[in-house]
C-alpha cells in the first residue's frame, strides 16, 4: 500500500529536514568555552572568574539570550606554550559558540589570535595587553577588565598631584612595562618626573638591591607592578627597609588585591588604584555580593566581579539576536552598544571594545581595600594602533 502524507505534514517534515544551521543553533545549548588557570599560580583567578561567569547565567535561569548554557573547560596552566593548542580543542574539536578567556596576556593573545582566524566571538576577563584593544583590537574580540593602561594612568594621575619625582619597579615583562607607561605618562603630563625605571626578571623576588638603589635615589614617591606573592614579598621589604616611613608607595590595585593577609601589617594604609574597590555604595555591587557568598560561601573580588559581567556582556548581546550567535554581525554591533549596569558602576565600551570605566582609589584596612575617592571617571583606554 502506498501512503500519501498530508500536505502541510509533509511541508513541516521537509521544513524541519532542512533547518539551517543558525536555526539550529538559535534553539540548541549555548556552548561557551572557558579556558582560564584553574592549576597553578593564578587557579584563584580562574576559579574567582568561572564562579562569577556562572553566578550570572544562574540567576538568569540557567540561560543566555533564551537559549540554556553548555560548558566547555579547558585549563590553560597560564603556559602561553600551550595556547594554541588548548584553545583549538574548544574551537575546533567543541565548536564552542564564544571563547571566555584568560588571566595571563601571554595566553590572551594566542587565544586572540585564534579567534581572529576563525571568526570566534571572544571575551576576555581579565588579560590587560594593551594590544588585545591596540594594534590588535579585532570586531569579535571584547574585554569587560581593563587594559594594563588604565589602573596605571589612574595612579599616575593622582600621584602627579602630590610628589614631583618617582621611581618606578616592575618585573621585566609585557604587563610590567605597560603598567610602568602608563603611570609615566599621567605622571608626567602633571609636570612630575620619573626620574629612574628599575627592572628584575620575571618572577625574581631579591628586592634588596633595588631598595638600596631607591633609598640613594630618595623620590619623592615609588610606583610598583607586582602580584599575588611577589607583591607581598615587596611590600613586606619595602617597610623592613625603612622606606615605607619616608617614601609613599603606589601600584595598581593588583598589589594589594587578595595578598593584604599576606602583607600583614606592611600593607596597611597603602593606596592603589583600581576600577573595583571595597565598599562602593551601589545596589548592584550589594546584590552581587550577596549572591555571591550564598553561592560560593566566600567573599567575590575584582577578577570574580569581571566573570559576572562577562556573561552580562553575553547575554545583552544575545537577547538582542534573540539567542542566535550565528548572526554575528548583528551580534557584535549589539555588544558594541550595550550598557552594562556592573557592581563597579556602569560602564560602556570603547570602538576598540575596552570598558570605559571610573578608577577608584582604595586604601588598604584590614583585608580591605576600601573605596576613598574617584580618582577618573570614564577613563577610556587610547586603543593606540587600534584601525577599526
């Protein structure tokens, strides 16, 4: 017997036979793949990111732009060595629909570059290469940090007004020497000077020679970029030094950031400048932080306040495509415009795709780093070498 199908049985069978594949997309899970240090030196920061990635997509139900989220994790160790390798498993082999990701910018910039060839939607949390929104800014690649820029010119800003000449210290690395530029830049554009740059390699800690040298040198005022234990290891020499007492230090807010317990009382009162800080006084830092600890039954910090508005950053561009990442054109100019309501205040972003943000400068209490001023408000990034 030969069956017959009922016309508009059949229409619907041949529709759904030849679904494109953005419309399959639209409906399917998101994939995102979130390849972050989750071993290591900077596991914290990678766990911190991920953790605050995943608050948001839970308290938006579980989804992004109406469409259920799937994970990919890869652990990238913060070995640029391994980048492109690591990051080809999420696009390739996963077919990942966005690459969240990193910590170091070494790695960053591997990642970026892969995103670029294969026209990967790309947001990072962290990394502050100031190429990834230079000379190497790209239409799919986002950042919801900074750029090392930024903090740096922020201190170097407030520092200008108050001493006349520094000196500056910072492992001999890309970071290091952007953070160091950026400081001497505002520091300078006040009519102060930077009258010495000192330089040790990555991740050498024997301060005592540079101490000696900044002591002879007597600025009026020192700017450092250091982290995690090389940052408590510095401080804790500065003050045995005696230099605390005569010469104010300054840094980013990476210095104090998670290593005050560390510093103990070596750390206390010093100022730094970042564009998170304890204490502000906004509805949706308390709301974030609430939920986070109900979460995490731990207290959020900077790099965990940046995975959140990663996936703020996501979702409004995917509600505006109404959850299909395969209209990517569309996809970017809504990231593009989005305002993001974050705990750090509201901010936008840049054409080279950087928040423009305020600089707050925080002070060290207890393991604190408490807000005392705005020291920029809306400082943009120069994208410098940026052709979009």
């Amino acid at each position: 017997m030969t069956r017959t199908w009922p016309v508009l049985g059949l229409a619907a069978a041949l529709a759904a036979a030849v679904a494109t594949p953005a419309q399959a997309q639209a409906t399917g899970k998101l994939k995102v793949g979130l390849m972050l240090p989750y071993t290591g030196t900077y596991a914290a920061l990678g766990n911190a990111i991920t953790n605050g990635f995943k608050q948001y997509v839970a308290e938006s139900g579980g989804k992004l732009g109406g469409r259920e989220v799937e994970y990919f994790v890869v652990d990238d160790e913060s070995d640029p060595a391994k980048a492109t390798e690591n990051v080809n498993k999420l696009v390739k082999r996963d077919q990942v629909d966005v690459l969240v990701g990193t910590v170091h910018s070494g790695v960053a910039l591997a990642m970026a570059k892969v995103a670029r060839e294969t026209n990967t939607l790309m947001i990072d949390p962290n990394a502050g290469a100031d190429e990834l929104t230079g000379a190497l800014c790209a239409a799919n690649f986002f950042r919801t940090s900074f750029s090392n820029w930024q903090p740096a010119y922020a201190m170097g800003e407030y520092a200008g007004r108050k001493h006349k000449s520094a000196v500056t210290l910072t492992w001999k690395y890309a970071a290091g020497q952007q953070s160091v530029d950026g400081f001497k830049e505002a520091f300078e554009k006040a009519g102060s000077k930077v009258v010495k740059e000192l330089t040790l390699p990555f991740p050498n800690v024997e301060f005592q020679p540079f101490l000696t040298e900044i002591a002879s040198i007597k600025p009026e005022a020192v700017y450092v970029f250091f982290a995690g234990a090389g940052a408590a290891k510095f401080v804790n020499d500065y003050a045995a030094a005696g230099l605390r007492k005569s010469i104010p230090l300054y840094g980013p807010g990476f210095v104090t950031d998670g290593t005050l317990e560390a510093m103990g009382e070596a750390g206390q009162g010093l100022v730094t400048a970042l564009h998170y800080a304890d204490g502000l006084d906004n509805a949706k830092d308390k709301a974030f932080r609430a939920g986070y600890v109900q979460a995490y039954k731990a207290q959020p910090d900077v790099y965990a306040m940046q995975g959140y508005d990663a996936a703020q950053l996501l979702g409004a561009g995917l509600t505006a495509v109404k959850g299909d990442a395969g209209r990517k054109d569309e996809l970017i100019k809504a990231l593009e415009a989005a305002k993001i309501e974050s705990s750090r205040g509201p901010f936008s972003l840049s054409r080279a795709h950087n928040p423009v943000q305020d600089f707050y400068l925080r002070k060290a209490e207890g393991r604190n780093n408490r807000v005392i001023d705005t020291v920029v408000k809306a400082l943009a990034d120069p994208a410098r070498g940026c052709k979009m």
